[in-house]
C-alpha cells in the first residue's frame, strides 16, 4: 500500500504560491564553501560512476503528462541527476503549478529523502520555499513542493551586476534568520547556494530545499551550522562584489586569482559597503578571515544574525524625483486679452493693482442709489412671499384633515419599505490567483447557522495571509443571488473580531467575476471591523455577485499566529 505523508500538512491551502523559477539546481561542487566540499565527499556526485565502481543509478523513465496521485500532472523536466529528476508540474486539484522531485523506491537515498521532506514540512516557515507532500507510492518516491513562477534565483540577480548595499544587508538579514529558525528546530540546508535563495517581487527571499536538496545528493557535515553559516558568507561575498570567494568559477560568477587567497570584498570592487565586507569576511572563517579584522568570526548562523543586528541599519536609497518646471504666471488686463504681452515690469504690475479710483460724476451716483433702492424693494417683497407660502404650508401640516393616510389621502409620504433578507444561490472562495483556501468550508458562511464558518488556516508572521503573493488580494467568499437584484445592505456575522474587511458588489452586467476589479460598487469601507458587519445603503445597488474581502487576520493564541473567517451572511434587498 502507498506509504503517504503524516508529516506535510495540505499546505497548499495556507501555503500560498509564492514565485520559483523554472531553472533547476545544477551548480557543481566545484564552486562548493569548503565545509561542502569536505561533505559532499561521502557522497558520490551526481551525474558520475558511485564510488563503488557501478554506474550511476537511471532516473525513473516518466515523460510529460505522466500524473501522480491522480492530481500532479508532470510538465516539463528541469533536472535529471543521479538517479532523481526535478519537474515542473501542476496541482491539478488546487489549480497551480508546483515542483516535484522524482526517484526510485529503491534509490539508496529514498528513506533519507522522504525523512528530509517531513521534517522541512513540519517547520512551515513562510521564509522557505514550503514541502507540501512527500509519498511513497508506485515504487516511486516524490516529493512535491511550491513552485514560485514570479520569483528570481540570486544566480540571475547577479548576472547583472553586484547587489546595492541595502539590498545585499536584506539578503544576509532574512537569509541568516531564516537559517537560525531552522538551526533551532534541528534542520539544516548544507547546499546553500546562489540558486536556492530566491527573490520574490514584494524584496522577500526564500530558501528552496532546505534539508532535501541535501538528501537528494547525500550530503552530510559534522558541522552543519558552521557550513551553513559559511555558505551564507559566500552568498553576501557574491553579492558585494560579483565574485565567488573561492578560485573555481561557480554559478555565473568568476572565482578569485588562484594562490592569492581570501580577499576581502571591499578589496576586490570600490565602494562595497565596508561594515558588510567585514561580516562576510567574519562568516567566511578561516586564516584571511580574521587576519586583519579584530572582529571574532561567526560560526553558527544564530551568532551571524546578531551581528547583523548589531550593525547600523543600511537604509535605502533615497527616490530621485524630478523638479517641477517653473510656475508660469498668467495674467489678465482689460482690453489686451488675445494679444502678444511682454513680461510687464514692476511699476506696471504696482499699477495693475491698485488702480486709481474712476471719478464719478453726479448722474452716476444718482443712477447707483436707484438702482440699489430698486434692489432693496425687489428683496423685501421676495421674502414677504416666501414667510407667507411657509406659514401656508404649515397650517396645512397641521390640518388634521389632511394627516389621513390610505387610499385618496393626500399625504404623499409612504412609509419606508423593510429590508428583507434576499435569497442566495451560490457561493465560492474569493481567489484571483486561482489558489484557493478552504473550499470545502464555504458552504458554511451561508447555511443560516452562526455556529458554523468558513474558517482559514493559521498563518505565521504575517497578518495579511502570511504576506503570500497569491494573497496580495486577501481572500473572502462571493455569493451569488441567482439574478440582478436591487441591494440595499448586508449582515455578516464574521467568524472573529479584529478583522480587516469589506463588502463591495459586481457591476450589473458582471457575468462571472473574479477579479478584484470585477467589484467596483463600494458596500462598506475596508476597515478592522468587530464580531459583525453592517451596511444600509441609501441608495440600492443593483447587482447579482457581493464579495466579502478580507485583507487582514487577527490573532491566533498567540502574536505570530493569524486566523480568521467568516460566520453567516446575509444581503439585504
């Protein structure tokens, strides 16, 4: 029977779909830190003869369109290394791509690999790229992870040019907290190379296989934190100054002149940030490390992370803006409108503006203190009529004649029609990016119980779903009416408070929105709200689709811990 994982939540269900790129890890050992190399040594290397004279173990024969699981279909193959492959593929259940590495059942490595991917699950820090299965099924073993389309490897970042200083102090921040979390819980990478770091579009790296890229290769180091902490070294090298610290040409990057040894990052390239040269220098750890540095080295990526801390804040660079033009004055004078004017002088403008008084002759003034008396009489008698249509107008109200309602009374004022629950007919997850979260709950926030909800996962760190790229949008529950209908408010009991959310409706012609644009029409302002959510619009909307959006999650037991949902709704018509 296929051996399924315990250990890998559905985390594709708050995991998200941050980007990765399709370019697979294929650095050698050539551009390795030294604590690698001294590793991968009881290993033999991917792509050659073992070191028992056989040769190298075939990968699974599997083409694309192979599926695994009835769900990961198999796209494209981007590794084929010693007996494992790497492949692009699609979650055909959860519609999204992810990863997959492939190997035999019998693969010497298999037992360690599926070790490996439980372990990394478990961890569920958003800061690595996440393992959302790990099976054994069909004498084959594989492991299926995030696939981040929108991100870049450090390898392409690179290949551009040296990293700014402020982004380079990003890079061995995260990069070196990430590592001491997972140094906590008993993980290590030991393959920390320019093309596991990732880039996403919001400035985040992640950290791709994290203890499985190792297993794959059978890599092993009796001092795990000291070769990660090192490998960290080598990155913010990288970073600094376009180069490898070691004599090999690695990943894209030229190696240092052989026989000259470790140089430190603001001798190979000016203007390198001096204080982050020192520190690549201090996790770097050997001879020229600390040979004219008085600092002491960092040997564990928890002592690399304070010394980051400990440092000045690197901010970054300032936005250049351009300079408005000039403020042109434009002027009017009499008489002159449509003409060429030169640029008047100072006695001209003084002239302009305080003009001499005309002269009056006596006809003038007679005409002005007729007209103003003709002006006055004129008012007088306006507001005379005006006084008697209201006292008119308030006898009248005050006739109880005419407070008859009914049928033939003459009061025009009907009462205001209650607002009354309107039927729903449907409802789905919000998810623009096609991922969704608990679908299987949404039935919930509609049933006409409060005691049942549409509940989210627990996100770690961020509020905003785990700060996810697939959640840039939040997330929520559209419900449809069944036809167009005239929408006057809306009651949504939701699952906690503390929320930030909102209510917004499709446009009138919307036949199947998605998208956050598909709902233009404002019910509510996005807001931190309270156990509910009430609305009475003065004016109904007419529309078919309402979205309750959610941008933000309280806490969840404790300040790292986010969760929310919603409970019941109701739309008023």
């Amino acid at each position: 029977m296929a051996e399924r994982s315990t250990a890998a939540v559905d985390v594709a269900d708050n995991s998200g779909d941050d980007p990765l790129t399709a370019q697979a890890d294929k650095a050698t050992t050539d551009g390795a830190t030294e604590s690698q190399k001294a590793a991968e040594k009881t290993a033999p290397d991917p792509g050659t003869e073992r070191q028992d004279g056989e040769p190298s173990i075939s990968t699974p024969e599997l083409h694309s369109g192979h599926k695994l699981a009835r769900r990961y279909r198999l796209e494209e193959c981007v590794t084929r290394l010693d007996g494992f492959s790497s492949w692009r593929a699609v979650d055909e259940k959860l519609r999204r791509a992810v990863g997959v590495h492939l190997l035999p059942a019998d693969h010497p490595r298999a037992r360690s690999v599926l070790a490996a991917a439980r372990s990394s699950a478990l961890l569920g820090d958003p800061r690595f790229v996440q393992v959302l299965d790990a099976v054994e099924e069909n004498d084959l073993v594989y492991v299926v992870h995030e696939w981040l389309p929108d991100a870049v490897e450090l390898t392409a970042l690179l290949a551009s040019g040296p990293l700014e200083p402020h982004d380079a102090y990003q890079l061995v921040e995260q990069v070196s907290q990430a590592m001491a979390a997972a140094h906590r819980e008993g993980l290590a990478h030991l393959r920390l190379t320019p093309s596991a770091v990732l880039r996403t579009s919001t400035g985040q790296y992640r950290i791709r296989g994290l203890a499985v890229n190792a297993a794959l290769r059978g890599i092993s180091a009796d001092r795990p934190q000291r070769t990660d902490t090192e490998a960290i070294g080598a990155l913010l090298y990288a970073a600094l100054t376009q180069r490898w610290p070691y004599e090999n040409n690695a990943y894209g990057l030229s190696g240092l002149p052989k026989g000259v040894g470790l140089i430190a990052p603001d001798q190979v390239r000016a203007g390198v940030h001096r204080g982050l040269s020192e520190l690549a220098m201090r996790a770097l750890v050997n001879d020229g490390a600390t040979a004219s540095r008085q600092e002491s080295p960092c040997t564990t990526p928890d002592e690399l992370s304070k010394a980051v801390a400990a440092m000045p804040r690197i901010r970054p660079p300032e936005p250049v803006f351009t300079s408005p033009p000039d403020y042109q004055r434009t002027t009017y004078q009499q008489g002159t409108y449509g003409r060429p004017q030169t640029r008047p002088s100072t006695a001209a403008v003084q002239s302009v503006a305080t003009p001499p008084a005309p002269l009056q002759s006596r006809t003038g003034r007679v005409l002005k203190w007729a007209v103003s008396a003709l002006l006055i009489a004129a008012l007088g008698l306006g507001s005379w009529q005006v006084a008697d249509k209201l006292l008119d107008e308030d006898d009248a109200s005050t006739d109880p004649k005419n407070s008859q309602t009914g049928t033939g009374g003459t009061n025009d004022n009907k009462p205001t029609k209650p607002a009354v629950p309107l039927q729903i007919t449907g409802a789905r997850e919000f998810m623009p990016s096609g991922s969704g979260i608990q679908l299987r709950d949404v039935p919930n926030a509609v049933d006409g119980e409060t005691g049942t909800a549409w509940v989210t996962p627990q996100y770690t760190n961020y509020a905003n779903f785990g700060n996810y790229t697939n959640r840039r949008q939040g997330s929520g529950i559209i419900v449809d009416l069944g036809s167009v209908q005239d929408v006057s408010g809306v009651k949504v009991a939701m699952y906690r408070s503390g929320q930030k959310a909102e209510v917004l409706a499709a446009a009138e012609s919307a036949a199947d929105p998605a998208g956050l644009s598909d709902f233009p029409q404002r019910l509510t302002e996005l807001e931190t709200v309270g156990d509910t959510v009430e609305s009475t619009l003065s004016k109904p909307v007419r529309t078919r689709y309402v979205l309750i959006r959610i941008t933000e999650l309280p806490t969840d037991g404790s300040p790292s811990a986010f969760r929310g949902g919603i409970s019941e709704i109701k739309v008023l018509g």
